[in-house]
C-alpha cells in the first residue's frame, strides 16, 4: 500500500485499525486479481454520507475532516494486520480531534467488504497543535458504566512522543483515571507486553522524528469495543496534554486477551 505523507499546514491525524480481515469471496477474489483494493474510495462514500468528512466541493457544518490519504492490509493469511488506516486533516484547528469518529468510519469500511476482528487500534494525534481537549468523559463514560458488560478486559496502551516532551508516566496514568472517572484504572509497565505489534511500524509513526519516549501502561477497563478503544484513544489525547505534551503523539490500544 501506499504510505501516508504529510500534507498541508494544517494539522493532520492518522488513525489505524488492526485485527484479522476475512474478506467477503466476491471481495476476495476481485482483491486477488488486484481489482478490488479500496479503503479510500470506501471510506469517502461513508464519511460524507455520514456528514463528518468533507470531499472535492461537499462541505456540511458538522463536517470534521478533510480525507488526505487511505489504505490498509488485506493479506488473507488470519494474521493481525493493520486492515485499515487514515490520513486526514482538522478544516479547524481550534477543534477536536475526531479519532473516535474515524475509527468507527473505518470500522464500518472493514465490515462492509468482510468480517473483522478488531484487535487494536492506534492514532497519531497532533498535540502540537492548538487543538481543544475532548472532555467529555464525564457523560461519555455512563455509556461503558450504566450497563453491565461482564468481567473487566485489560488493554495494553503504548503512548509514544518525542523524547524531549519528558512524559510522567505515573502522572499520565492518574490524569487518566481522573479524567475517566475511574472508568479506567491504568497501571505504569516497565516494558510493553510480550506478543503486541510494534507500534514503531504503524501508519504515520514518522511524525513523531527519531528521537521518541515511549510510555506503556495496562488498563483495566469495563469492556473491549471500538468505542472502549475510542474512548481511551480520546482520554489520553486529553491526559497527555495536561502532562505537558505539546508534539506529535501516538498512541496505541490492544486489547491483550485478542493479541
């Protein structure tokens, strides 16, 4: 596939999805005659039908991205792969950013041309930029609280920025139980859990430079959902800012029972 660039002045995100691809057989077989390969065009007929992208001359009031680029890995060997990713761009940049919304669009791509077994996800968040903090956990969190799901899940979180922004891990770790309203109780890890991805190979990991900290933690949380994995991309966007952290940033969500 083709790799993401950086485009514009403006600031961009990326946002990957990774788990196993079963490719529908009518999807399957044109994909392996290389005449069906097609994030991008998928991922625009969703996001603008939906009214959170804007595409050529289309712009809605709610819209909250411009599409750069888009691709994704459909080996069909029931490896995890990174299935899908996205290059986008803020139209504002005194707004939020959207990664949870394009999460779900992408996810939406994937089950619309097969059936996908979310393992993970990462975003590349643009916390240099003079972006407004999410908050809104304080009410989003009844959606993963009000109603009993099971047994708590454990996620292996990665949060990698450079080196020069001297992250507290601990201080991250409470800011975001703090924040979540103890939705999510994260713990500070020595070292990232044996068997993950690495996220140093993700979509859009050149815009954090050479020199990059990486900061793991484990959390407990209520379930494990794209909106879980949305959810605690938006709360570390929000914990890392209050850290100190004014660069690029990248995080990553797997779910450690799927790894």
């Amino acid at each position: 596939m083709t790799a993401s660039k950086t485009l514009g002045n403006y600031p961009a995100f990326i946002v990957g999805l990774h788990g196993r691809l079963e490719l529908r057989p009518l999807v399957a077989s044109q994909w392996e005659l290389g005449e069906f390969d097609d994030v991008y065009g998928l991922l625009v007929q969703r996001s603008v039908s939906l009214g959170v992208a804007e595409f050529g001359s289309r712009a809605d009031a709610g819209v909250r991205w411009h599409q750069h680029e888009a691709g994704g890995d459909w080996t069909q060997d029931g490896s995890v792969r990174e299935a899908a990713w996205l290059q986008a761009g803020l139209l504002d940049e005194r707004a939020r950013v959207p990664a949870w919304q394009a999460m779900m669009c992408l996810n939406d791509v994937l089950n619309r041309v097969g059936r996908f077994d979310l393992r993970g996800v990462h975003a590349v968040l643009p916390l240099g930029a003079d972006i407004l903090d999410n908050e809104h956990f304080a009410t989003s969190h009844q959606w993963f609280t009000r109603v009993g799901c099971g047994d708590p899940e454990e996620l292996a979180v990665s949060v990698r920025a450079p080196a020069m922004n001297e992250l507290d891990p601990a201080g991250l770790a409470a800011e975001m139980e703090t924040r979540s309203l103890s939705t999510i109780a994260a713990e500070v890890l020595d070292s990232p859990p044996s068997g993950l991805p690495d996220p140093a190979a993700f979509e859009g990991r050149w815009h954090l430079g050479d020199d990059v900290a990486e900061t793991n933690l484990s959390c407990r949380v209520p379930e494990w959902s794209l909106d879980m994995a949305g959810f605690t991309a938006d709360l570390v966007s929000d914990a890392a800012r209050a850290c100190g952290v004014r660069a690029p940033t990248a995080v990553s969500i797997f779910h450690l029972a799927g790894a």
